[in-house]
C-alpha cells in the first residue's frame, strides 16, 4: 500500500486494477461491486497519495478544421469525420481502442507540433462523430488488422493524402505497423506508439457486462495507465472521451487488437520498407516497453525509444512532452525519406 499510495509511484504502481488482475493486490467479498464502483475506490487512493498533479495552463484555442467524407472499405460505407491542422508534411493520426479524433486536441493546442506538420485525424466508423456504417445495428461492429489496414488506405485516398506519415497508440499503433508492412509505396512510414508483437492480456467479460455501468468502467479500465504524474486536465480529458464511446465499440476494438500478431506481417519486412518509430510510454502496464522492444527488433528498419514520464496515451496524456519524443521520431523517418517529407513541405507552402 505505501508503493500504492506514493505521491509518484514506480511505473505498474500506479493502477489498482493492475494490481487486482496480475493478483499483487487481492479483493474479497462482492468483487461485482468492486468493478460497478471502481470510480469511487480509485478516486480515493489519489485522495490519498500526497502532490496531486497541476491543472494545465489554458493551451492555445484548437484551429482544427472537421470535415465529413463518405469512406468505402473492407468496413463497410460510412460518413467518416475528418479533422486537419497545421500545415507542413501530413501526418494522419488515428486514436486508441474506442476512442476518437479528440485524443489529438491536445497534440494541436499544447504542443508547436501543427506549426510544422499538418496533423490530419480521422475516426473509424461508430466512433466519435463517423457515422455507424449503413445497414448495421449497434452491437455489429467487428474489425480485423486487415479490414484496420483497408480502412486507413481508403480514408488516406478519400482525403487525398499523397504518401502520409502514420501515427497511432495502442490498436493504432499496431494497425499502422500492419499499414506500413502490406502497404510499403502507400505512406511514407509510421510512428507506433504502445504496440508489441502481439496483445494477450486485454480481455475480460467484464467489457461486455450489462450489470455494470460501462460508460464508468471503460474509463477505469483505461485511466489507471497513464502517470498519475501527467497534467490532471488532460487524463481527465482520456477519461471523459472513454465514457462517451458508443455501445461495444472498445470491446469490440479490444478483440480486433487482440487478433494482432506481428508474425502474420514479418515476412513483408525488409530493409527498404519505410521507417518504422517505435515509442513506448514506461507506465504501460498492457503494452510494457519491452514489449516495444521486441516488435522493433522484428522490423529491419526501425528505431525504438523509452518514454520514461508517459503511459498508455501518450499523446493524450502529456502532448507537450510526447511533442518532443514524436518531433524527434518523424525526424528519424524523414531521414529514410527525405525526399518525400521535403517534397510534401514544399507543396504546402
């Protein structure tokens, strides 16, 4: 309890639900309503770690600019939402298991990062403000790494996107690998942030549960990964986003993510596939840094770097500071294609 409880606990130290399920920590009696109040018991172990983090200073308004294309894909059709900022090399952004175009606000408005790079987001179909694709019901929703890989081709072209440099988190992160690997001529090469060879350890029934209020155990199931330590406004900000997510929609993303395999694509690997930057945030409790370590190690032309301060989101969670760790990772892509990065920068201006 005394790590538990620490003002600035060690990476893993920081999630009670880490704890319970790797089996350190240990809840007798209705474990039921330990997960329907799961809130309330997290809540009170940060009322009891002495030094909360700051609330952010107010960052710059968000200038994003949202647009809706019609998208067709191994998905089905929808009404998918864009939302593009900046200007410089494109980079198209997408989000983590269940979530949308709004874990990137932060990147745009708390970070320089869109003074140099246009920061292109899309969210996948019954996610975020896309429409469900027609002729499905709520409860529908599948993916594939595949069908991930047709969707983010498909979106690329619908914008208009030339050779865009990839940029996810988590499934996203995985998807982008997969992107890149079958798709090598289409971008220009990817940042995957909190991706490994493969994910084991996601699922639970506890996802799909109708006794317990998921729009408060989504965001349980997701805070306690991230450093306590990052700024309160922007967890809050991943918390909040968890509890919006559409009827199924994370569940449904976990089981996609937990179909990746790294072995299924390794083969497509060479050394003239385009750069790959591989990130990994130390408090990460799912998708360990070295778990990071050994996709990099997979892939012959990549890169991989610690994120000692960030967790699971670090894009969200800390986007000042994952500006630096991504400014310095698309640094390492364009040198395996700058004439790419150098072309698409002369265009925009």
């Amino acid at each position: 309890w005394d790590r538990l409880l620490q003002s600035s606990p060690e990476p893993g130290w920081q999630s009670l639900l880490h704890l319970v399920r790797t089996g350190v920590v240990v809840v007798e009696g209705d474990t039921r309503a330990f997960y329907r109040h799961l809130h309330l018991v997290r809540a009170l172990i940060e009322s009891g770690r002495g030094g909360r983090s700051e609330a952010s200073a107010h960052p710059r308004p968000l200038t994003a600019v949202g647009s809706y294309l019609r998208v067709a894909s191994a998905l089905g059709v929808a009404d998918i939402h864009v939302e593009r900022c900046g200007q410089g090399p494109q980079l198209l952004a997408l989000a983590t298991a269940g979530s949308d175009t709004t874990q990137w606000h932060g990147l745009m408005t708390a970070s320089d990062i869109t003074e140099r790079y246009e920061l292109i987001t899309v969210d996948l179909p019954w996610h975020g403000r896309s429409s469900p694709t027609f002729g499905e019901y709520p409860g529908e929703w599948r993916l594939t790494p595949a069908d991930y890989t047709d969707f983010i081709v498909a979106a690329a072209d619908a914008i208009g996107l030339e050779r865009p440099t990839l940029v996810g988190a988590s499934m996203a992160g995985a998807a982008v690998v997969h992107a890149v690997a079958t798709h090598p001529t289409r971008f220009a090469g990817a940042v995957a942030c909190q991706a490994g060879e493969r994910v084991r350890n996601r699922a639970s029934d506890l996802l799909t549960a109708t006794d317990i209020d998921q729009t408060l155990l989504v965001p349980e199931w997701t805070v306690g990964l991230m450093n306590p330590a990052s700024p309160r406004d922007f967890r809050t900000r991943v918390w909040w986003g968890y509890s919006q997510g559409g009827h199924g929609t994370y569940a449904a993303d976990i089981a996609s993510y937990l179909q990746w395999d790294v072995d299924d694509v390794a083969s497509l690997f060479d050394e003239r596939t385009p750069h790959i930057a591989v990130l990994s945030g130390s408090y990460d409790t799912t998708v360990t840094p070295d778990d990071s370590r050994r996709l990099a190690a997979r892939i012959p032309n990549s890169s991989f770097v610690e994120m000692p301060e960030l967790g699971h989101f670090p894009h969200a969670e800390n986007p000042a500071l994952f500006a630096e760790y991504l400014d310095a990772a698309l640094i390492r892509v364009r040198d395996q294609h700058p004439s790419v990065l150098q072309t698409a920068l002369e265009r925009s201006r």
